[in-house]
C-alpha cells in the first residue's frame, strides 16, 4: 500500500476509528464492478478463522458529511466481514437441512458466495441485503484525509494489487480521477502504466454501454475503443459504434479491428453526401438532388442512425456518390428510403414517390423536351420508353416531372438513344451522345423525324422491288472468314430461291428474331455474354408500325447485323452467345467482376498495360472483329478506331472500377491479344478469371435441344 502511493503522507491520519459495517459505502468512482469469487472465498475464510480483518491490512475510508464513511482501499475486506458475519447462521441453515459442514474451508466459502451471488443476482446486491441484518457489526477504519484529487490516486493506486481490477471498473475509475482534477499522465504514473492503457480506457467510458461490455468480455479489443473515440463528432461516433453493435453476433464480431480502424478514420474524414458541380447527364444530377435531399432530412431528424447506415454503406464501398451505379442508388434508398421511397418485397426504389417528394423544382413547365412537336413521338425518340423511368411527354402520358426533367436553372444537356448518335446537333461523349441546346435539340429532332420517313419508305420499296443499303452497298453481308456469320434460323446463308424470295429485310429480321429467341438458352450469365435483356437496344415494342417485327432497334430498317457464339473446347461447357450489335445499359462496374485474387499492381501500370494490350489487339483484329464486345457502351462511327473507343472508355470509367475489378481487365486485355495472335482460338476465361480456349463459331441455324 505504501509503494503504490508514495506521494501520500501517512503521519497524521487517525487511527483506529470505529464504526458500522452499514456506516461503510462503495466509493463511486471504484473501479472494481467484477470480484473473483475464488479470491474473495480465501479473504472470507481469512475473517472467518481469525474473527476479523488482520491489523496491518486495515480498511481506509473517507469520511462523508453525514457521518458515514466511503471506502477507499479495502472494498472486497469490507465484503468479507460482510458475509463473513452471515457465514454462520448459513452453516447453521445447512446443518438444520441435513447438510452439515464439518470444517468450513475454502470451497465452503466459494459454495457460501456462489449461492449468494445466485440469489440476489450479483454479489453487491448480495452484499447491501446481508447489510440490513448484519450491518451493526462493528469495524475499525484508518481515516483519510486529503484533497479529492490525492483521494482518487489512493483509489487507483489501491486496486493495483494481487486481483487487477476489470476493465470497465477501470474505466470508471480513470473517468472520476480525470473529472477531479487529473491527466491520463497523472494517473498512469501513480498506477505504474503506459499513459496509452489510461487513454484506452477512458476511451470505454464513452461507448455505449452494450459495447463497453462486448469490449470488456473480450469480443473485440480496447484497441478498439480508442478508435472510436477519435471520431470528432458525437453523432458520427454514435453511429459508427451502431453499427460495430449490429454486426456482433453472440461472442463474435462480423467487423475485425481492422475493419472499425478503417470505418473510423473514413467516417471521421468523410462530411456527408455532397453534390459535385458537373454530372454525366441530367438525369444523373436529379437523382443526385433527390439522394441529396433525403440525405439531408434523415441526417436532421436521426444523426446517429444516419451515420450508422452511412458506415454500412461505406463498408461496401457505396457511400460515394451513390446516383453512379444502380447498385450504390438501391443500397442508399434501402437504408434511408423506409418504406416511402423503397418496396423492400420487390427490392426497388420508389421512383414515383422519388418524383413527388424530393425533386419540386424539377417540373414539364419550362423544360426545354416541352419545345418538341407533342403528340408525334419517333420510332426511336429520345427516350426508349415512357413511364417514371423514361420520358412520358414523348409517348403522350400525362405527367408533372420525369428523372429526366429539368429545374429552371439547369442547362440544357440530354442523353439521347445511341442511335442518334450521328445525327447533326448531336456530340458523342464517353457516356454516350448527348444535345446541348434546344436549338441543336430541335435540329436533331427534326433530322431523326425525315429519317425514319425515309426508312419507311425504303422499306415499302424493299417489299416491291430491289434494295441497296443507304451508303449504296449489298445490304446484307456474306458470312465473314473467321466463321463469323449472318445465318439464323430460315436463314443460314443459304442462297437457294426459297431464301431469296424473303427479301433482305425479312432474313435481317428473322435472324435478330433468331437470336432473341434462342440466346437465353446458352450461358447468358457468362461476363462476355451479350444479354437482350440489358441493351440499349432492346424495345418495348416493334420498332416499325408492324407489330411482328422483332422489339429491336435494329430491326427497325436495313443493316448489316452479325451474332456468333464462343464455343469451349472443354467439353460440356457451355456456349457463350454473342451479339456484335450489343450496347449494354449497364457500366462496366457492374459489368466486370472482381478478380478473387488480385496480386496489388499499382492501377496506372495496370491502366497502361491494358490500353497498350488493348490498342495491340484492335488494331490487327480488323474492323471486323472487336476486342470486349460485352463492353460497348455505344455503337462506334464509321471513322472511329476501336482503339481510341476503347481508350476514351477506359479514361472515362476506369475510376468506378475496384482494384481487382482492373486486375480482370488487364486479365482480358492480355486475352484478347493473345487472340489476335492465335487467330479463332480465344482465351478467355470460362468464368471470366481464368483462361480456356473457346472457337468462334457462326450463330446456328437452330438450337433446339441445346442447354446452357
């Protein structure tokens, strides 16, 4: 005791002050809240034997205002004479029960203890009862003495002996000494500690309780504690501790101590969902007004579980900017939207209530889409479709606003269907052909109206007599060298009369009939698989006034259309269909997979490597035959290389992509010129990640009886 306080003078303090065991009370700022029965059973067998506690180890106390004392070293002596007077009528109970204890020891003591601990559900509860019968028994106390702050190291330093005291008791302690007065250096000089294991636990004692004693058991370290501390903001530290809390499940956490050291330092840095200056299209940036929006009102109204979510979000890498993707849009509204803005049965956001709620300044009044002729809507009008997700002035629905609308102050910039792309008015961009005034809007309008006259009119000119295509070359081509073909079913590239009679137009059709019809039978769900179901140019319905035609864009007059499949060479692997007119509505961050295991390239190596590899590639396929066909997020002009498509790809969107997403990439770039040097035989990976062979083939005549 002297050791562990050498600043505290001893002469002086009265001794042998006498009082009641009632009279004595736990100090508040104890830091031992768990004992060990085992060590306590000794100390009661010790007061039981000798008739009381032993004079050179005494009980100190404080004496408080209205004449009791609390206690300052001899928490667990004072428990002991506790018990220690109830120990007898109990050895009497069990000796009246049939039970009786022919020599109490220690394992009397701790059965004694246990029992008492069961009864009373803890052993203080346990002690505070036995005092309102046993509490006049006399006890000899040392009187303190000294300031409050000198109190509060004699506390400390008293809990440091043979039984350390538990880390929440620990806590507690630390907290009453720095609210007195003293600094973690203080009081880790006085207990004999690093000034780091005070700072840790102070740190607990600003947790919440559940997670204080998830730290405490052991479930996750202090270390963690003092992570969470460093979060400046009372909100985010809340939030963040919610969310450590959701993801332990018993004695286990789902979130190591690395991960909430990583959450804690992004949090604390991160100031929220902010909305940047430009944006890819104006559809984007309403989506972004309204993420915004919702952002701002949750944050208001639930700071800490708004932090909460964020954490979540930010530990799936969705938190930044999240109207980017499909997948970081769903996940915000999924946390934030409750069930106004998202149907948690069908797993979609509500856009209708998005539109009605969040985005007022968006309105049909004054948005410049207004200016076109009502009422006439194109084949291919500036948006594919109508409805909340498209653009319902254009198909003659009524509405007040669209995702594509716009507010008073916006400029005008509209994305436009890929198939305007080389209209007059129109500027192909990385994220696909966009119109940048109303006039350049109407121009193109107006362009787009006379070109569809005139594929009506060469069509009703087909179905009479003789065609060429609009450049004046043979409308359709013959199969291509490296086996890549324009044969469908009915239509194989046969020249017989049969055949022929159909006209050019027909077999166009019967082939993208074809290939709708039969790919989802082959390994659609195959990374270089160019699914119907999401490109561009699928419709909702025929793209001419014959309802038969194919819901295609490109059924919609005389091209030149071309569909292969990737057959493996290891048998029963399923066949890859192709379509080389595809145009994915997706982006290549949900298009490319993460590699399982990527070795921690620096991403510019990696960016040079694949354009390199890429441009290498392209360059000697020939115009014919593309590298990343699945990629395509827009059809290439006539003038344009595939090497400088892929480059502008690859600058604009190579940032959305996780490090082991570019390591697949490079993976498939070393793929593809690999191709080109082997001709047909292409390895690629059957999972997309690892290599095998695969030979292209033409698109079959049929494909009854073929499975994926």
């Amino acid at each position: 005791l002297v050791h562990s306080l050498p600043n505290i003078p001893l002469e002086g303090i009265p001794m042998n002050v006498s009082t009641s065991l009632s009279q004595l009370q736990p100090h508040e700022h104890q830091m031992r809240t768990v004992y060990d029965l085992d060590k306590l059973a000794e100390l009661l067998l010790s007061v039981y034997t000798e008739g009381g506690i032993r004079a050179w180890q005494p009980i100190v106390a404080a004496a408080n205002d209205d004449g009791s004392y609390r206690l300052i070293h001899g928490h667990r002596r004072w428990l002991a004479l506790i018990f220690g007077a109830a120990l007898p009528d109990w050895l009497a109970r069990q000796k009246a029960d049939g039970n009786p204890v022919d020599q109490v020891t220690v394992e009397t003591g701790r059965t004694f203890l246990t029992q008492m601990v069961e009864h009373f559900d803890n052993l203080l509860s346990a002690g505070q009862a036995l005092l309102k019968r046993y509490g006049n028994r006399p006890v000899d106390v040392v009187l303190y003495e000294g300031s409050t702050t000198d109190e509060l190291y004699a506390l400390l330093g008293g809990n440091f002996g043979a039984e350390a005291p538990d880390m929440l008791g620990l806590a507690i302690g630390f907290a009453g000494a720095v609210a007195a007065g003293a600094s973690p250096a203080q009081i880790a000089a006085r207990i004999g500690k690093p000034v780091q294991f005070v700072q840790h636990h102070l740190a607990l004692q600003t947790l919440p309780q559940p997670l204080q004693k998830a730290i405490a058991t052991g479930v996750l370290p202090l270390s963690v504690a003092a992570k969470l501390h460093q979060i400046s903001g009372d909100a985010k530290r809340a939030g963040l501790s919610a969310f450590v809390l959701a993801n332990i499940e018993g004695d286990r956490s789902h979130l190591s101590a690395g991960d909430i050291a990583h959450l804690a330092k992004a949090l604390d840095k991160w100031p929220g969902i902010q909305l940047p200056m430009l944006f890819d299209h104006q559809t984007q940036r309403n989506l972004a007004r309204a993420v915004g929006r919702l952002w701002g009102q949750v944050l208001e109204a639930h700071p800490a579980a708004t932090w909460a979510a964020a954490a979540s979000l930010m530990h799936q890498g969705l938190h930044e900017e999240p109207w980017k993707t499909p997948a970081k849009l769903t996940a915000f509204f999924q946390l934030f939207g409750g069930d106004i803005y998202y149907d948690n049965a069908s797993g979609q956001i509500r856009f209708e209530q998005l539109l009605a709620h969040l985005l007022p300044e968006v309105g049909c009044a004054g948005c410049p889409i207004q200016a076109l002729p009502a009422g006439t809507t194109l084949r291919f009008d500036l948006a594919p479709a109508g409805g909340v997700m498209g653009m319902p002035c254009r198909f003659g629905e009524p509405a007040e606003r669209c995702l594509h609308g716009f507010a008073t102050e916006d400029a005008i910039d509209i994305r436009v269907q890929p198939i305007w792309a080389d209209l007059p008015g129109v500027t192909a961009t990385a994220n696909g052909p966009r119109i940048a005034s109303l006039a350049n809007l109407q121009t193109a309008w107006q362009a787009r109206a006379q070109l569809e006259m005139e594929e009506d009119a060469a069509v009703v000119a087909e179905e009479t007599g003789a065609v060429t295509s609009n450049n004046g070359q043979p409308a359709v081509s013959q199969p291509q060298a490296g086996g890549v073909g324009d044969g469908a079913a009915g239509a194989s590239g046969n020249s017989d009369d049969s055949t022929a009679a159909t006209g050019p137009i027909a077999r166009m059709r019967a082939q993208i009939a074809d290939f709708m019809t039969n790919h989802t039978t082959l390994a659609v769900d195959h990374p270089f698989a160019t699914r119907c179901a999401g490109c561009q140019h699928r419709l909702a319905k025929s793209p001419t006034k014959d309802p038969e035609v194919p819901h295609c864009a490109w059924a919609g007059r005389l091209r030149t259309v071309q569909f292969l499949q990737l057959q493996p060479a290891e048998a029963g692997q399923p066949v890859i269909p192709v379509c080389r007119q595809y145009a994915p509505t997706a982006n290549w961050a949900e298009l490319i997979p993460a590699h399982p295991a990527p070795p921690g390239l620096p991403r510019d190596w990696l960016v040079a490597q694949t354009l390199e590899l890429a441009q290498q590639a392209g360059s000697r396929l020939g115009s014919d035959r593309y590298p990343f066909e699945f990629l395509t997020g827009r059809p290439m002009k006539g003038s344009e290389s595939h090497a400088g498509w892929f480059a502008e790809q690859l600058k604009a969107r190579q940032g959305d992509l996780a490090d082991a997403q570019l390591f697949t990439l490079f993976l498939w770039s070393h793929a593809q010129w690999s191709r080109e040097r082997q001709n047909a035989a292409v390895p690629l990976g059957k999972d997309g990640l690892q290599f095998g062979r695969y030979q292209e083939s033409r698109w079959p005549e049929s494909h009854e009886g073929e499975t994926a």
